[in-house]
C-alpha cells in the first residue's frame, strides 16, 4: 500500500498507510491525545490544525475521523504532555490497626540440608511455621544468592514464604495501593512494616486515547478484539510509570514490593485483568466475577517483585464497582447508624446509601459533561481551566496556573451555571433569557450572544483573553442538564427505594475529585443535590485511594471489604418509569427566577 509523509510541528516525522486516520498516527506517535467521544466525531475534542508538507494552507479536522491521504504537516496542541493537571490524590485517613498478612524472617547461617540446600531450607522454613512451594522463581532466586548466604530472609505472604533474599532484609517491606480511575490513576507506595505513605503519584488513564467513559472503552472491545490487550497494556503501563516515581521519590527497590491493591471501577477491573468487558455494555450489564480476586504481579506485568501479590477488590455490579467498595471501607459508611449516603460524582456516578443497617447502591449514567468532555470549552482540571466563577457583583474567575484561559474544568462550569441561575440569565427549563426579555446588569446583558444554535454567554472576552474568547452555548447547558438530571434521579430514587425521605438523611458524603473541588452551594443552586442536602454534605476526598491503602494494610480490611460486597443490595434503577420521571424533573433548574 501507498505510504505517507506525516511531520509534527515537534519536528517528529512518520511514514504511515495512506488513508490511515490521523487519530491512529497520533496514538502510534505516542502522544497522549484525547478522543472523549472515542473516536465517533461527536465531542469536537480532537480538533487539530493540519497542512499539506508542500503547501501554505491550513485547515482544522477532527483527528478521530480524518483520513491521511497526502504528506501532511501537524501541529500538535498546546499542553498535550498534560502538564499541570490538578488531580486529587488525599482523601480523609481513618485509623485501623496495621496487619498487611505480609511479613518477614530472617534465618541465621547456612541452611544447607543433607542432600540438598533446598532441603534445608524446607526443614527450617517447617520448623518456623511457614510453607515454601517448589516455585521456579524462588528456586531462581535461592540457586543464585540464597545458597551462599550466611543468613537469608524469608519474604511470606499470609503462611506461604514466596521470596527468599539473601541477608537480612526485614526492614525493607514495601506495598502499592492503586486507584484505577477512569480518568485517572492514583499510586501510594506503602511501608508495610509501619504503615507509613512514603511516596504518591498520579498520572492520567493512558486509555483515554480510546475514549473518555467506559462505555467508549467496551466499544473499543467490541470493534477490535486486540482492542483488549492495548487497553490492558495502557493501564498497566500506566501504573508501571507511577512505579517508577514512587521508586525515584523514595529510593525503594521494585524487588521489594511485595504487595499490590488496586480499586476500580468495573470496567477498569475487568481491563487491568484482560477480562472481555463486553457483557458490562449489554443489558444485564453483569460483571465477569464480583468477588475480589488475587493474581501474581508478573501475570499483569508489573514491575514489582514478580511474586508479589495483587489484591484487586470486589466489584458491586456493571456499573459499580471495586472503588465504590474502597470508598465504603474508607469512609465507613456501612458502619454508621442512621441515614446516610455516600456519592462520587464523575462520568459514571456511583451511590450507595446505608437506611438503618439496609445497604443498597446504584449507579447513575452521568456522561463525562461535568468532567468538562462534549462541553465547547470544557477542559479537565489543568492548567489553564476557568475552576471558579462569579458574576454578581462583578465578574470574578479563577484559572488554574495562569492568567489567560484555555476552557472550563467541572467545578467552574457548576459554579458558572449556578451563577447564571442566580443572574437570571437561565430559565426554569435551562433556556437563556433573549437579550431583550432580560432586566439584569447591562455588563451581563451584553455578553448574552445570538448565535446559530441559540445564545451563548461570553464568559472570557477575545480582548481579555490573550485573543481567545470563552463562552458557553445553550447546547453547552443542556449536556449539564443531562448530566446533572441523571445523578438527582439517582439520588432521590435511591433514598425512596430503601423506604426512607430525604429528610432523614443525617450525612451526604462526597467522594472523588470532583466532590472534593466542588462548591456545595452552587451544587445546591443548580440541583445536582437535592435541596434537604443542605448543610449535609461533607467532602471526603479520594476516598477509594484511601480504602485501597487500608486494603493494603491490613487483611482484616479486605476481609471487610469482601463483607461490604455482600451487604450491598445493587438497585438497577436506569431504564424504569420511576427513572424517567426522576430524570425528566431533575432536568429542571427550580432555583430560576
């Protein structure tokens, strides 16, 4: 077949097929590009400023469904290594009792046996209480250092030795707990003897290239089978890459990390394990297995002791999942008396909601719109991002990390919304007053614009911006109302399915990111939260990193998290006339004058 010339204004050139789509190359490049919509051509994005190598002309395509057919010239957007991204990697620490069932023991001498060293090794490890499996790896590990030692170490996990080291290594015992998340991946590296954090990392989810919700992932699995591996391969890589800045940050040594958790949703449970996702796509949306499972870290690839363990917790139901599990643990929402809820709010939200000692969950299909995805100038929380707004009395915004913007991240287009409510500049319906119809500020009035689809208001004027003008659509408004309409329905069907009112809910518990960033009030204005959440609502932060952590250090968390599995009842509320009607009223901004 034809090849073509592509050259990156990086000064990166490539040969590729011609007719290859330009999102592919960037993806083969190696670029951490976006693609929201995963490749459908739906979400604007990927737009990207293309010319021909041996023209003047420059035009702008979106990457996921241009077709090369020239030597091309590109230029690559601004900020695409990610720099800056604000990603929340805390949460609240609760206190337990350290028990990671990882442990330690040094023998003194020679263990050398009668006919064998093996042998008296085996007799010593006997005599301690401990078994030792004939494993090629430990046999690899004792043939080369373990033999000639005077005095080893026997690296055990629960009553199975399952590494043997030569010398006394007792106080080097090290774990990694791992929140997957669909956007991104949380690493804490752990000192399991003493319970300490001793490095954290963050990076985004490399399988964003195949879209940015997981229903765009299992698409990806459906078209292309091979599909499977790269998503696995992206994930892993990704964790491989936190390991690495862990390992730099706290001058531990990968052979001794012996342990591994990882929290996730779903979907991302099912990719980080190569399980087909397929069935989460279909109704009735069941997950390949539910209960935690636990695999040796060389059979994923990562970069550990290749006998490490890797703990990886259970999963609720299709569409909520082991981090909802890391979450409850965390936060201990199945032990607190009384009414309370637990939400994250993010592309897939995820509740669960303790009545009295009856636990149930569900998920609510919010779309990545509050995650700043399918938004005209919606952004993820990086540099650049409008993450605050004020209107009234002036207009106020905060940007991340400079002064001019680039778009807005989610907790800016809430605060943005619920300030246009409170300017009366949106209807009940979500509809923007016409210029004319409106009695408002004339500071305001003037930045209400006609356009094609309906008005938009210009947040961020070209002259104020360095030349780039922010606005947001009406189109912009009705992805929030979707988003917003989803994640209400869910939580007031939720409180009535478990037969209590809303008014009886003593603590509404934010989890994630976004909860963490967000302003309550405005939440409150615009009616993502139900009005009796006033004065409830309390931000717990990443609290699936933190349940991870707890998983990490103590066996008798995971067994709790395996019982929190089963205490849960899943509630498919989706799809039902109760939804609709929840949802067709959550649309609604009652607070609009």
């Amino acid at each position: 077949m034809d090849k073509v010339r592509i050259v990156f204004n990086n000064g990166q050139e490539w040969q590729v097929e011609k007719g290859a789509r330009l999102s592919e190359v960037i993806k083969t490049a190696g670029f951490q590009m976006d693609f929201p919509c995963g490749g459908q051509g739906k979400c604007g994005q990927c737009k990207i400023t293309i010319g021909l190598l041996n023209g003047i002309d420059r035009k702008q395509v979106l990457a996921c469904t241009y077709k090369v057919e020239k030597d091309t010239w590109v230029e690559l957007p601004e900020g695409l290594d990610n720099l800056g991204t604000r990603i929340l990697s805390s949460g609240s620490k609760p206190a337990f009792a350290l028990n990671p069932g990882f442990s330690k023991h040094y023998i003194e001498g020679n263990v050398q046996g009668n006919r064998s060293f093996w042998d008296g090794l085996e007799e010593q490890v006997r005599g301690l209480g401990y078994r030792i499996p004939r494993d090629l790896t430990i046999l690899q590990h004792f043939a080369e250092t373990g033999s000639k030692a005077k005095g080893l170490t026997l690296v055990c996990a629960g009553d199975e030795v399952i590494d043997v080291e030569p010398g006394d290594t007792t106080g080097a015992l090290y774990g990694l707990a791992v929140d997957i998340g669909t956007t991104t991946v949380v690493g804490y590296l752990m000192d399991l003897n003493t319970g300490e954090e001793l490095a954290v990392s963050a990076d985004l989810n490399a399988q964003r290239v195949f879209g940015a919700d997981v229903i765009s992932r299992i698409n990806a699995v459906y078209q292309d089978k091979d599909n499977l591996t790269q998503l696995q391969m992206k994930v892993i890589g990704t964790i491989n890459g936190l390991l690495e800045k862990v390992i730099q940050q706290s001058e531990v040594p990968a052979e001794n990390i012996y342990a591994v958790t990882l929290a996730g949703n779903t979907c991302m449970h099912h990719l980080a394990l190569s399980l087909n996702p397929k069935n989460l796509g279909r109704s009735p949306f069941l997950p390949v297995i539910q209960h935690p499972v636990e695999v040796y870290a060389h059979k994923l690839g990562l970069n550990v002791n290749p006998r490490a363990r890797v703990w990886v917790f259970p999963v609720i139901a299709g569409f909520v999942g082991g981090d909802t599990v890391a979450a409850v643990l965390a936060s201990g929402l199945h032990r607190k008396k009384g009414v309370n809820l637990l939400i994250d709010i993010g592309t897939n939200g995820e509740l669960v909601v303790n009545a009295h000692g009856r636990m149930a969950a569900c998920s609510a299909a919010a779309g990545p719109a509050l995650e700043g995805a399918q938004i005209t100038f919606g952004m993820r929380a990086e540099t650049g991002a409008i993450s605050k707004v004020q209107l009234l009395p002036e207009i106020r915004l905060e940007i991340i990390g400079q002064e001019h913007a680039k778009g807005i991240c989610g907790s800016g287009l809430v605060d943005l919304l619920g300030e246009l409510i409170k300017a009366k500049l949106i209807n009940r319906r979500g509809r923007f007053v016409a210029p004319e119809d409106y009695n408002g500020p004339q500071f305001l009035k003037e930045r209400l614009v006609k356009g094609d689809k309906g008005y938009y208001f210009v947040l961020r004027k070209a002259e104020e911006n360095g030349g780039r003008e922010i606005y947001f659509s009406q189109e912009d408004v009705s992805q929030l109302q979707l988003a917003k309409g989803a994640l209400r329905a869910a939580v007031e069907l939720l409180v009535e399915k478990v037969g209590v009112d809303g008014l009886e809910v003593e603590e509404v518990l934010l989890a994630g990111a976004f909860g963490n960033f967000l302003n309550i009030e405005q939440a409150l204005v615009i009616g993502l939260l139900p009005d009796w959440a006033k004065g409830k609502v309390r931000s717990i932060g990443n609290a699936a990193g933190e349940g991870a952590k707890m998983a990490l250090l103590s066996a008798d968390k995971r067994s709790e998290a395996t019982e929190i599995n089963r205490m849960v009842e899943f509630l498919e509320l989706a799809g039902t006339a109760d939804f609709q009607g929840a949802f067709a009223q959550g649309m609604l901004f009652t607070h609009a004058g």
